[in-house]
C-alpha cells in the first residue's frame, strides 16, 4: 500500500463516510482498500476541526455578514426612495396657504 497516492476527492469522501455517515474507519478502511492510519490521517486534514473546514465557516460568516449590511442598506435607499406625504404633488408647485 505504501506509495498509493489518492485524490483529494476520495479522501474526502472516505472522511464523510466516517464523519458524516457514522461508519466505523475499520470498516470504510476495509471497503476502500486503504490503511486506517492514511484513513485517521485523512480525519485530521479533512474532518470536522481541520483548518481547511474553519476557514470555509469563516468564509461563510463573512457572506452572511455581507448579506445582512446588503438588506440593511437596500432597505434604507427603499425607504428614501419613497416619497414623503408632505412633499408637493408637483416639485415646481408653490403653496400660498397652509392648513
């Protein structure tokens, strides 16, 4: 087995098998024809602590971050957008009296 070089992507998907799917890595390692130890390897790159997973939730935080300042801001140019009730029927429009 030593020499073996994988996909990123198998790697991954063993890790899920494991991870997500609850199999035992006996089990997953047996099935894919690999050591448990590449396979523990593998947890630790690409398992839920890895530094690969924190910098995507960072990532998302940040779009989630952007999303809510878009709403806030697309919200604040509706409401000026909107014309207010004492504004003049017609801009060139000069009240004599007011009420």
């Amino acid at each position: 087995m030593s020499g073996k070089h994988y996909p990123e992507e198998f790697k991954i998907g063993a890790v899920k098998q494991v991870v997500d799917r609850g199999h035992s890595v006996s089990s997953v390692a047996t099935r894919l024809d690999i050591t448990t130890h590449s396979l523990y390897a593998w947890i630790k790159k690409y398992g839920p602590d890895s530094s690969i997973n924190k910098e995507q939730s960072d990532a998302q935080a940040g779009l989630r971050r952007l999303q809510k300042e878009l709403k806030r801001v697309t919200d604040e140019r509706d409401i000026l957008k909107k014309p207010r009730r004492t504004s003049q029927s017609c801009p060139t429009e000069v009240r004599l009296y007011t009420r």
